[in-house]
C-alpha cells in the first residue's frame, strides 16, 4: 500500500519544480464548457489546451466532464480536485504536466437531470465529445441516424432522462430554447469523417423525431463545427500509475500516458464565442475536411492496418510491430503508393515531413500502445479508415493491395479466433454477429462475402466493385494461409 498523499489543490505545491502545473486561481474558474466521454484522450488533448487558456488568464472555460457510463474517471479524480497529470514520453524521456482544466466530473446515468441542467447552463458556450465512433449511434457507411438503436428508442421515449450522448444534447437544447438562452456550439472530438457535420446530421434528425420545430430550430441555430484532434493515447497501465505517483511524490490514481506531439484544427464556427485555443497551438481554418482526411487515412489507417496485423503476428504494442521484419515497409508503402494521391493540397503543409513524423510516432518506444486497444471497434472505424480511401482508389483505377490487406485483417481478426487457434476478445458492437459469420463458412471467399454483407460497414456500392472483392479475398486467403507475419514480408509494390 502506498503511504503517499494525494495529488490535490492542497498538496499541488509539494510537487518537484519539473512538474508543470496549474498556476492559476482553480477557485476562480467557471464552467464554460461541458464535454461529454471524459476519457483519457479528452484528458491528453482539449483538457490541456484548455489548461493553457486559464492560465493565461480567461478563467470562463472550465470543463464540467461527463462521462456516459462509467464512474471510473469521477472516481479517480474527485479526489484529486480534478487534477491528473499527463505524462509526453518519447526515446529522449518524459514530461510531467498536471492539469487543471476539469473542475467537476459527472455521471451521467447517476442523475441524468444534474447533467441536463449543467448543459442548459447559459455560461457554458461549448458542448463538446469525445464518445469514439459508436457514440454517435449512427450508421458508419451511411453516416445517418440508426433510429433502430436501442439509446435513440429509449431517449425519443424518455427525453428527459436520456442515455445517449444525442439524447443529452437535444434535450439539452430544448431546455435552453424554451429559457430563452443562447445555444451552445457542438464540437465533436471523435475520429470521424466531418465530423462536425455528422453529429449535425444525427442530432437534427433525432430532434424532427422528436418534435418537427426542435428539428428546424437544431438545423437552423446549432453550429458544429468539424475538427481534427491527434495524440496519440495508449490506456495507463498500474505501472504508470506507480511510477508517475513515484515522480510526482504524490498518489495520482489515474495520470495520462501519451506522446509529446499533439495537433488540433479546428472550424472556426461559434456563435455563442470560444477559448482562445490557439494561444495553446491550436489552428483555427474555415475548413477542416483535408486536414481531417490526410489524417483520418494517414495515422488511422496505418494504425488499424498495424493493429491488426500486428496482433495475429504476435506483437502486443504498435513499436514492437513497426520493428517486426517487413512492418514499416508495409506502411510508408501503404501511405506513399495508396494513401497520398487520396489527398487533397494543403498549402502549408507538407505531407513528407507528415509522413516521416508518424513512422516516428509508431515506433515510438516508450508508449506501450496495445495493437489489442487500437483493433477495437473496427467496424465503426474501418469506412473511413481503410474504405474510402478504396473507394478513390477505384475511382482514380489504380492499385490497393496494401489497403486491402488491411481490411483483410480486420475480417480475419474480427472472425474471433487467432492463428493459434485462441480465442480472441473482440471489442466490438457488432463482434458477435460477426463471430457467428465467421463460424459459419468454411473457406476465405465464403468469409468474406459474409462480411461484405455488412452494409453498415461496407455500404452497397463496394460489395458490387469486383476489383475491391477479388484483393480482399487474395489478401484474405494468403493470411489464413501463411499467417500475418510472413504476409506482410511478401507484399510488394504492385
Ligand atoms: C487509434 C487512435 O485507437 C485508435 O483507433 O488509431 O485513437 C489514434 O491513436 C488517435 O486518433 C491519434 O490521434
């Protein structure tokens, strides 16, 4: 048992001179912001620009968190004030931040009316999320509204106690304009493709179903604007828990593992005003979709094509597989012949450079990134990770091997049962029915037709396009074949 005391405002002084830390009066601080999913890469990411912009001094924006299921977070932090620190490792070391921004935690299915009224709080300006992929309960090749989701039947019964992150804010919204107060502007922080006119799209529609004003008010009033957020946030282990509460001389019960690099740009779209995020190094353009694409289809989907092959090669971390024969020709083969003539021209940005960063960032040796944690939830991710960029790429009739070796892998790693014949633990909304699928066929080509008939991941258009079947099946076939590593070393250059 450790005998330290807490990281608190109490003992923040206590810490050693190294560890950045909040200078600023916390108790002065009011909530400007709500952000719903106060999981660690909110914590790793807006939470510490936002800590920048108090401690410059404009104490309006600090974060009431929510999270939508779990009491995990609330539990660690209410503790600590709110305080966590976020620990930036590289080869060259680490660097200690504690961070200030957070200063309330809720959960939500606790006393879903508290966080309502929060919401509807006419000094929160912001609401903003990081609810990954699925929280969004929405079709991920179609982008609509799933109305058959369970969360939406349940909140479009019971707006005022909902579950969903849609259902919160709708309602939320209804509240504020039956008051009279400003709406708030939605900033979506999840990895999706525009996102920003995504959650638009689904929380319009979820507000017609509901009531055919609220619906028009939502599509005429509510500004969500679309963003680019990147860090890159392995989950922390209890051994980061000891050794940062070592460094710190003081109990953190849940820090932040992550990189030193960290980016975000975002539309500059808020009526009812925002942080000045950019004195933290956040961009500010009135367009995000190329930065969001080079993105999405450069890290993303080297990542998920990472994960999951390095996973059925045995590699439990992203370093340990970019350092595996053949991984990192794979992927700057993958961005470089496939990826790149995807990409629109960005003045200012220059994709080499880009390109070189992120094979250092994957091999980056001290962050300990689970090719397990990564492989999570792809059939929310792989349309705008692997599949779009395929659908260019037959638009444009050049080749896509590589890519469709990634989505080869997902199939084969979403099948459930690894090369050894272990059972996998697939995290995924839709991982039984696909574990069903897969038990039911016999050869490569039979699995994956079963997995072509997933429209909401596949959409119709791809499953009909002969080429896309024919590369998956081939990379499919070789892998349940000669297994992930030795795929991986034959792939050439088409
Ligand atoms: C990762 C991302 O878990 C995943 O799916 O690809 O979380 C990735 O680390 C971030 O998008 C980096 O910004």
């Amino acid at each position: 048992m450790t005998t330290t005391q807490r990281l608190s405002n109490v003992t923040l002084k206590s810490l050693p001179a190294s560890v950045q830390r909040p200078i600023y009066d916390r108790t002065a601080v009011t909530p400007g912001i709500v952000h719903l999913g106060i999981g660690a890469f909110h914590r790793a990411h807006q939470a510490v620009y936002t800590d920048t912009v108090l401690a410059d001094g404009d104490d309006r924006w600090g974060i009431v968190g929510a999270s939508l299921r779990s009491t995990d977070t609330r539990d660690a932090l209410a503790p600590q004030d709110g305080l966590y620190t976020v620990a930036a490792r590289d080869g060259d070391g680490e660097r200690l931040r504690v961070v200030g921004s957070s200063i309330d935690q809720l959960v939500a299915p606790e006393d879903p009316e508290h966080l309502l009224e929060t919401m509807a709080d006419p000094r929160v300006k912001v609401i903003s999320l990081t609810v990954t992929e699925k929280g969004y309960c929405h079709s991920p090749s179609s982008g609509d509204l799933d109305e058959g989701h369970p969360d939406i039947r349940h909140d479009l019964a019971m707006p005022g106690s909902p579950r969903s992150a849609i259902g919160f804010i709708v309602e939320a919204v209804a509240r504020r304009r039956a008051a009279g107060a400003t709406p708030f502007t939605l900033l979506s922080c999840d990895n999706l493709p525009a996102n920003g006119r995504t959650l638009k799209r689904v929380v319009t529609r979820f507000a017609e179903l509901r009531d055919r004003d609220l619906g028009s008010f939502v599509a005429d009033e509510i500004a969500c604007p679309s963003t680019m957020v990147d860090r890159i946030v392995p989950a922390t282990t209890d051994a980061d828990r000891q050794t940062v509460s070592k460094s710190l001389g003081l109990t953190d019960a849940w820090p932040i593992m992550t990189e030193p690099f960290s980016q975000w740009v975002i539309e500059d779209d808020f009526p009812a005003g925002r942080p000045q995020w950019e004195a933290a190094g956040a961009t500010f353009v009135s367009n995000v979709d190329p930065y969001e694409l080079m993105k999405l289809r450069l890290l993303n989907g080297s990542h998920s094509t990472l994960a999951y092959l390095g996973y059925l090669a045995g590699h439990e971390t992203v370093s340990d597989t970019m350092s595996a024969p053949g991984f990192a020709v794979l992927i700057s083969g993958l961005m470089d012949e496939e990826v790149t003539s995807t990409l629109p021209q960005l003045p200012g940005i220059d994709l080499s450079a880009y390109k070189t960063d992120l094979m250092a960032r994957f091999s980056n040796p001290a962050l300990r990134h689970r090719t397990w944690q990564i492989a999570m939830d792809g059939s929310q991710k792989i349309p705008q990770r692997l599949l779009n960029t395929i659908r260019d790429r037959i638009k444009a009739g050049a080749p896509f091997a590589r890519l469709a070796l990634g989505v080869a892998a997902w199939i084969r790693y979403a099948s459930g049962v690894d090369e050894k014949g272990a059972v996998i633990d697939v995290r995924d909304p839709f991982a039984a029915a696909m574990r069903r699928q897969a038990e039911s066929v016999t050869s490569p080509t039979e699995l994956a037709s079963a997995f072509f008939n997933m429209e909401q991941v596949f959409g119709t258009d791809l499953p009909r396009e002969q080429e896309f079947r024919s590369a998956v099946e081939a990379a499919l076939a070789q892998l349940m074949r000669d297994g992930a590593a030795a795929t991986v070393t034959q792939v050439i250059s088409p």
